[in-house]
C-alpha cells in the first residue's frame, strides 16, 4: 500500500439568517476488531480470542420545544458522535460511542445540503430522527477462525462513520399567520391579541424575525405568528423574502393586515397576494382575512369606505379595525375562530425517516471503474472503498482476504476485462495498490 485515507471535509461559515443554517454532521467511527490468542497456562494452543470493536455513535436529531429559532447554530456548527472503541482480549467487544443529539426548535426541516433532498420534518415536542449511523465495529480474529485456518492472524478495522453537510430550515408552526407590507401593524396587532411581546416601532423592517403569541378566546387557544414585512420580490428572495415567506406555510389561515396610511392600499393588498402565490401557489387558497388597520388616525378613517367598496368589488370583505387602540380587534378575532372552526381537520404531522439517509442513494454493491491520463485504474463503490478502510493492510492475511472481496464483488474480473496487467496501479477510493498476480 503506498497511500492512505485522508479526510478533506469541506469548510464554510454559519449562514446569516435565524431561520436557515448550514451544518456539518458525523457519526462515529467503528473500533477496531483485534488479533489476540489465550494464552493460559494449561491450554497450550489457545485459540484466536481477539474482541470486536464496539459501533460508533449516530447523529440523531431531536426537538427541543423551548426553542423557538436556530440561532444557536449561528455560533456552533460542526457535530461528532464519538468513536466506538476497540475490541480486548479474551473475545470482549468494545465500547459502543455515544451519539450525538442535535436539538432543534419544532418545526425543523433537515436538507442534504449537496441534493436538497428533504431528509426529515420535525414538528412534534421530543420527536427523534436517526440522520446517519455510526460505524460498525470490526470483527475480531475470532470470526475468521475456521478448518483450514484455525489461527488467523488478521481482523478487521471499524468502519468509518459517515459524514454529510446539512441544511437546517425552520418553518414556524403556527395556525394563523399575520401577513402584510413592513409597518402594517402586525407586530402590534399581535401584541394587543395575545401574550407575545415583540419588540415595536414606527418604520419599515422593524421585524427582522417572525414573533409567535398564543391567542385565547372562548376557551379555544390559537398560535398566531407575525410575519415580518414582505416586499415586493420577496418570493425571488429580495430582502429576506424567502426567510419570511416560508414560515406562512405551515399556517392555516392568514390575517392580511393593510396600513390604512398608505399611499395605495389596494396596490399593498394586491402585491403582497402576488408575492404569496408567486412563492407558492397553495399559500393562495389558504383562508384570508383582511383588515384595514389604523383607524385611529382620521385620515385613514375618513377613506375606509372607499377601500371597502374597491375591495368588496374585488369579492373580499374587509373589517376596519385599530390595533394601537384595540378597535374592533375582538371581532376579528371571533372571524378568525368562526374559520378555524369550520377547516377540516389537520393533515397529520409529516413522515420522519426511521433509517438513516446515508447511501440510500446507491447500490452499496455497485462500483465503477475509470482509467485516468497516467494509466491508473480508479476503482469507486460504497461497499469496496468501505472494506478497503477497514483492511488491516500490514497482515499478508487481511489483504489476501481484501481480494477475495475483490473477487466476489466482481472487480477482479471487470479490472481484467478493463485491461489491468501486473505493475498497474491500482486506486481503491484513497487507497494506492499495485496489481500482482
């Protein structure tokens, strides 16, 4: 052997965002199985007692419900499990290693980041995903022992964890979404309906983070989330466009709340519906409630029944209403109620992976074989680059037994057939061998 396996994982920063981060992930190498004889004093010719190496840890997601965003992650974002220990002698296995949890706030999508592929969706209080598995263990010298060789002097290494690169996205899980161009109100129109306490003030994009409050009416309880402002080409990702509108998906209905003092009202309403159904056709049929907000002000008064006559043409009917002075805001909240009541009941909560994601993706048996500039052969495939790093390569028996693999995978024959002679080399993965006969 004239290489080694060399880990290169791939570096990056925590993204900017509160609601979408990037991490790494690992699951815990095997321990080696080891290569031992008893050695008792009254039994000469012990037999092969080398110990199995315990499995290493997994990465298993869990949700935390007393998180509310991923801002942890903004700080730490590289996860390890630990390694499963080596085998002992007299056949004793290893220690396994311990897994690593990864907690997040409900309503958690975890992503391949490299495929986009949605590998689990957490919503529920202390729900788990096992994401990747650690690695087996190796197997002692007492497995290999058999008729023709009764003292085999090789085992096996563990098998490497896996390792992925993961997109976490947060999508809040509220029944009611508050939705509206930046300054609308929503902020306190939530404050006045609810026991939230999000930060106010009087100018555009004061909202940088969705705020949640739990609504209480006639024994019924509702989570309400204030949407930050949207703007226009928020569904192509202007401003935090995407951040924001992806949290009113989960919603069951949405409170379109106008600024009254707006220059053009129905030209606000008209963009944000755009910007909803643009990002996601299905946000469009959600249930919509509007209200015209900051009666208080006469001006904005003084025009209500015009907007109303412009937005009744349009088939909509609007409630004028004023959060700073509560105007009106228990009657639109018995609309919202009288609507929730009337949905059918929820979908239920989606499918989480019960085996984890790593390799589902390909025939672990499968392998391929390529010839670069130089004449070498490259040999790639999940199952052979995994028995390679598992091959204690400095025992003659350990790497007899490697090509026997060779063999009964098929790569012997297809590397013949490709046209490798002795003197070739040959790359398993990471790993430089040169044929012989």
């Amino acid at each position: 052997m004239l290489g080694d396996f060399t880990n290169q994982s791939e570096k990056t920063k925590p993204m900017a965002t509160f609601d979408e981060v990037k991490i790494y992930v690992k699951s815990g190498d095997g321990g080696d199985g080891i290569i031992a004889f008893r050695r008792e004093k009254y039994i000469p010719r012990g037999g092969p007692s080398g110990g199995d190496g315990g499995s290493g840890g997994d990465v298993i997601f869990r949700v935390n419900p007393k998180m509310n965003t991923l801002t942890y992650f903004q700080t730490r974002i590289h996860f390890k499990a630990n390694n499963g220990r080596r085998g002992g002698q007299k056949n004793m296995t290893g220690a396994q290693g311990e897994p690593v949890y990864v907690e997040v706030p409900p309503g958690t999508i975890i992503k391949d980041a490299e495929t986009g592929m949605i590998l689990a969706d957490l919503v529920s209080k202390d729900q788990e995903v096992m994401i990747l598995k650690g690695g087996r263990g190796g197997r002692g010298n007492q497995h290999f022992a058999n008729s023709s060789n009764q003292t085999p002097r090789f085992a096996e290494k563990g098998e490497p964890g896996q390792e992925k690169w993961l997109i976490l996205e947060l999508r809040l899980i509220a029944d009611v979404g508050i939705v509206g161009v930046p300054n609308a109100g929503k902020s306190t129109l939530l404050s006045v309906i609810s026991n939230a306490k999000p930060k106010i003030a009087n100018y555009p994009f004061t909202t940088l983070e969705p705020n949640l409050g739990v609504v209480v009416y006639d024994d019924h309880d509702l989570v309400f989330a204030d949407i930050p402002g949207l703007i226009e080409g928020a569904h192509a990702g202007v401003g935090l466009g995407h951040s924001f509108l992806r949290h009113v998906q989960r919603t069951r209905i949405l409170v379109h709340l106008l600024n009254g003092e707006s220059d053009d009202v129905l030209a606000d309403y008209s963009q944000i519906n755009t910007e909803l159904a643009l990002y996601d056709e299905q946000l469009a049929q959600k249930p919509q409630i509007v209200a015209y907000n900051k009666m208080d002000n006469p001006e904005v008064a003084e025009r209500w029944e015009q907007v109303k006559a412009q937005l009744e043409a349009r088939g909509v009917h609007p409630i004028a209403i004023s959060a700073a002075t509560h105007m009106n805001t228990r009657e639109l909240l018995q609309r919202v109620m009288e609507i929730y009541a009337s949905l059918p009941a929820a979908a239920p909560a989606p499918i989480v992976l019960e085996t984890p994601i790593y390799g589902m993706e390909q025939d672990e048996l499968s392998f391929e074989i390529t010839r670069d500039e130089n004449g070498a052969f490259h040999v790639k495939g999940k199952r052979i680059e995994t028995a390679a790093r598992m091959t204690y390569w400095d025992y003659q028996e350990a790497v007899l037994r490697f090509q026997q693999i060779l063999e009964t995978l098929g790569i012997t024959e297809a590397l013949i057939k490709a046209g490798v002679k002795v003197g070739d080399t040959v790359y398993i993965g990471d790993f430089e061998l040169e044929w012989t006969d």
